[in-house]
C-alpha cells in the first residue's frame, strides 16, 4: 500500500480534508466579498483576514501529521504541550520555579514517550509518578511560602498539557486513528464556530458573564445540538461494525466533544480572569497564543480517549513496548 | 495561608523581537541554564586567558545590590560576572548599551540569553525605564553591574562618573558595591579587535547606602561622586 493510500485510505479522513479546504475557500470568498462591497469595516476585515491567516498556517500543521503518522502526531502532541506550558507557566508565574518546570517538562516528555512506545502501563503510572515527584521538588529549597500555590499549578500544568493532552498522542496508536483524531480536532474548532456564530443569531442572555462576557447561553446550546449532531453522525461511519456503533454512545461522544470543548474555553478564561491577562501570548495572529487557540482540546481529548476505550479499547491489535521492549 | 500570589512574567505579551530589548525580561527554565552555560563558559575563559583573582568578595552583600566599576574594555561586564557566586551570579544583569548591544536581532539575543543584559539607550533613557529598572532590582532582588562613565575609557584612566546611577539607588536601602578591575584595558584596549591574554584582578570594596540621599538631579550628582571616589580609592598606586 502506497504512502497515499495509508494517509487517505478511510473515506471519512478524504471527506474531513476536503470539508476543511472548501470551508477555507468558502471562507476566503466571503471575506472577499466583504470586503469588495465594502460591506464591513477595514478594522473587522482585517480582524478576518488576519484570523483566516492563522488558520491557513495552522490547519496544516494540524493535519498534516495526523496524515504523516503515529510518530508525527506524538511528536506534535510533545511540541504542543510543552508550548502551551511554557505558555501557562509564563501566565500564572510558575516559570520562576525551575525545578518545578522542569519536572513538569519531563513528565510531558515521558508522557508522550509512553505513548511512543505504547506502553498503557507506564502512561497510566506516570500521572501519580509525576505528582509525587512535583509534591517532593520544592522540598529541598525550604521556603515553605508559597509551597500549595507553586505546587498546584505545577501539578495543573502536567495534568493539562501533558497527561491530558497525551491521550491525543496515545490514539494513534489505534492503527485506523486518522479519521477519528481528524475528527476531533476539526469538531472542537467547529465547536467553537458553531457557538460564535448561534450566540451572534440568537442572541438572549448570557452564559457566564463574569467568566466570558462574551459567551451567550444560546450559543453553547446551539455548539451542542450543532457539534453533536456532526460528531455522532461522522463517529458512526468511523465506529461501523465495534462496539462503539451504537446511537446513544455516539451521541454521548458528540456531546462530550461539544461540552469538553466549551468547558475547555471556559477554563481558560477563568485562569486568564484569575491572572487579569486578556490573551496567554501573541504567536498567533488574531486568535492570541497557542492556548488560547487549543484549550478546547485539552479536556476533550483524556474524555473522549476513555469513552471510546472503555467500549472498543486502543491498538489493542498492536504491537506493544517497541521501544522497551519487555512483557508489555 | 494567604491568597494566592499570581505573578505573570513581567514580559508577557511581547513579541520576541521586543521581548529581548524589554527592561521587563525574565528568563524561564531555558533562558537560565543557556545563561548558565554561558557563565560556565566565561569562568573558565576568564581563568585560562586572565588568571582571573578576586580580593574582597566578603564585601558582598545578598542580592539586590549594585555593582560599579571603572570601565576599560568589553571584558569588564564579563570579569565582573565571573567573579559572582551562587544567586547573585544568576541574578546579575549587566545594563548595557542599546546602540551597542540591541540593534540587531542576533545580538540582542546574545545579549539577552547569554550575558543577561538590559538595555540602556544612551541619551534617551526614558525616566519610565530607570522607574522600572529600579522597581525591578528592589522588587526581584536583582544585581545590576553599571559602568558610570558610560563608555569605554580610550587610554585606560578612570573618567567622571555620570549621575544617572543615582536614580537607582538614591533614597533606597539597595547598597553599591564599587569594584576596580585591573588589567582589562592592557587584555583588550578600545583600539584592538580582540582580546589578549593577560592577568585581571578585581578589587571589591565596602558597599556604600544612600538611603538618605534624596532622589533628585543633586542627590543623583551626590551618589555619583561618593561612588567615582570609591571606586578611585580601590585602584592601585600608580607606579612610580
């Protein structure tokens, strides 16, 4: 089988490609329309373009090792939770605690290094591993002040960026993941679309306005009838013929997806209200730093990999230990 | 327990071009063990080319404190540099010339990444810049290495010191350690492109206070000359 073939086999990963690049397209015509009847404000098209920019850079470096392959998507998983930590750490002041980063940095590491080399046992053990050792790093410096502060940050950043997001990793290990994991990084962004624009055409009260005074309770209602909906009916083609094939369980993926996703958002707003910072970073043109382009993700990908794995389990037909070898 | 103290790096939300030119710059896990490296790299250059020595190093206090030193040669930041220890090594900030140090890219990240330089725009500091310098030295228990003449000396002799060190320090419990660094304008004059090797010895003396100094253009001109005249006292009789 062709390199092409592999990356393209599943009808379901060609259908999400070319869905992405239509609606991209889709996109770039109406900004241009906008913009040639001078229908929107130079600022607000700007605000287009610039958003648009940002997803044309990212959606490839999104897919593309989704469609390479296990390592590429591990590996992209590593570069993302150690960014988005570097992020976080920077935000909330854990970034003065080197000992305590570069624990969280290893334990991201090792995470994403289970993953790699499929190893479920170690990937599960490195979550109480890590925290112990986080709980015991700082000991050293005897300077009790501020020890639950520096500690629970520490122990949040790992849990987010690197224990959670490492599921995402941990999914390509299922040999047929392409389309799934296309799935659920596309239906997250769509998440966040979907709520944008009902909460524009809706309108009514908001959702939680000392959280996110932008977000609207018909919003996150219509992301979860809309996300929902396109999750379970896209799932179902994915899932044919398992155990996961089943209505109720596929909407219970998609309404995961969607509340995971919102949720997500939420939790960052909340740490961003906390701290009293608007954006984590500038790396992203009109959308602020990594995370706050990926938060989504964060909550979804642990919730989602259990589910699933509760009822048809991961790459269970594939090989384990590459790397350490062992019993497995 | 008290509540909790979030306290966001002070250069959050630059971009990275001004980010290393920010007065606000504080490294993470990488920014340090690169300027760690660094240091390494430097104590072990400054032993092998300039037998490098140090007399009054108890004089030291615990950081925050301002080191001043007369200024002959780019080895002087380094030497001082080598010759600090344990967290006031690691908190050091050589305040360096902006046009010099900061123009490009790739020196402003050298500057930032390996000597850990802040950058001082000669004549157009703005009084916005010496109120967060100061802010940060008190605030982050910072160590600053200032060369008060404000620029090299051409023939190796000790020019007037300008006031602007002052405003650090003036009305402030931060002390100022004045050091004499010998040597450094025979290892590497202005004239010269590079170094030669040569022996060093850095002569550090009491720390001064001026913590009832005002904070004003006279007790600026005040700190100066207490700090010009300590400075002088460590140099070496001429010899004769």
């Amino acid at each position: 089988m062709s390199g092409w073939d592999i990356a393209f086999g599943h009808p379901v990963t060609r259908g999400l490609v070319a869905a992405t690049l239509g609606i991209l397209a889709l996109a770039a015509a109406v900004i241009g329309a906008l913009s040639a009847t001078g229908r929107a404000t130079p600022a607000f098209r700007r605000e287009l373009w610039l958003r648009l920019g940002s997803w044309a850079v990212l959606l490839p470096l999104i897919m593309g090792p989704i469609l390479l392959g296990r390592e590429w998507v591990i590996g992209a998983v590593t570069l993302l939770g150690l960014a988005c930590l570097r992020e976080y750490d920077r935000a909330t002041g854990l970034f003065r605690e080197y000992a305590l980063v570069a624990v969280v940095v290893l334990g991201v590491v090792l995470v994403n290094f289970a993953a790699l080399d499929h190893w479920y046992g170690f990937f599960v053990a490195l979550w109480p591993l890590t925290v112990t050792v986080i709980a015991i790093a700082s000991i050293p410096l005897d300077r009790p002040s501020g020890y639950i502060q520096r500690t629970g940050l520490a122990i949040f950043g790992y849990m987010l960026f690197g224990a959670g997001l490492a599921h995402l990793g941990y999914m390509a290990n299922e040999p047929g993941y392409r389309p799934l994991l296309l799935l659920l990084v596309l239906a997250v962004g769509l998440n966040d679309v979907a709520a944008f624009t009902s909460g524009k055409l809706i309108g009514g009260p908001k959702l939680l306005p000392a959280t996110s005074p932008n977000k609207t309770i018909s919003g996150a209602l219509g992301a979860l009838v809309c996300t929902t909906t396109v999750v379970a009916f896209v799932a179902g083609m994915i899932f044919e013929g398992t155990p996961m094939d089943s209505t109720w369980k596929l909407v219970l993926l998609g309404a995961l997806v969607s509340i995971g996703g919102q949720a997500g958002d939420l939790m960052l707003s909340s740490i961003k209200r906390d701290i009293g910072i608007k954006d984590m970073g500038v790396l992203l043109p009109g959308h602020g730093g990594i995370l706050d382009r990926f938060n989504s993700l964060l909550l979804v990908a642990p919730a989602a990999f259990h589910l699933i794995g509760y009822f048809n389990g991961w790459g269970l037909s594939a090989p384990t230990r590459l790397m350490t070898g062992g019993a497995g | 327990m008290t509540g909790w103290k979030l306290k966001p790096a002070r250069d959050l939300g630059l971009p990275p071009a001004e980010r290393l030119r920010s007065h606000g710059r504080e490294a993470g896990l990488v920014g340090t063990l690169l300027q760690g490296s660094w240091r390494r790299l430097v104590r072990l250059y400054m032993a092998a080319m300039h037998r490098l020595t140090v007399s009054g190093r108890e004089n030291l206090p615990a950081p925050p404190f301002v080191i001043v030193a007369n200024h002959a040669s780019h080895l002087d930041a380094l030497a001082v540099g080598a010759a600090l220890r344990g967290p006031a090594a690691r908190r050091a900030h050589a305040l360096a010339a902006g046009d010099t140090f900061f123009t490009s890219h790739a020196m402003a990240a050298f500057a930032a990444y390996a000597i850990n330089a802040l950058p001082v725009w000669r004549r157009r500091t703005r009084p916005k810049d010496l109120v967060t310098l100061r802010a940060r030295l008190e605030e982050d228990g910072l160590v600053f290495i200032l060369f008060p003449e404000g620029t090299r000396s051409r023939d190796g002799s000790m020019a007037a010191f300008q006031p602007g060190l002052g405003a650090f320090v003036a009305g402030s419990a931060v002390p100022v350690v004045p050091c004499w660094l010998e040597g450094a304008h025979e290892a590497w004059p202005p004239q010269r492109r590079w170094p030669r090797p040569g022996r060093l010895h850095l002569h550090i003396g009491p720390p001064l206070t001026f913590a009832d100094t005002p904070q004003d253009r006279e007790g600026w001109t005040q700190v100066a000359q207490r700090c010009e005249a300590a400075v002088r006292a460590l140099a070496p009789p001429p010899a004769s």
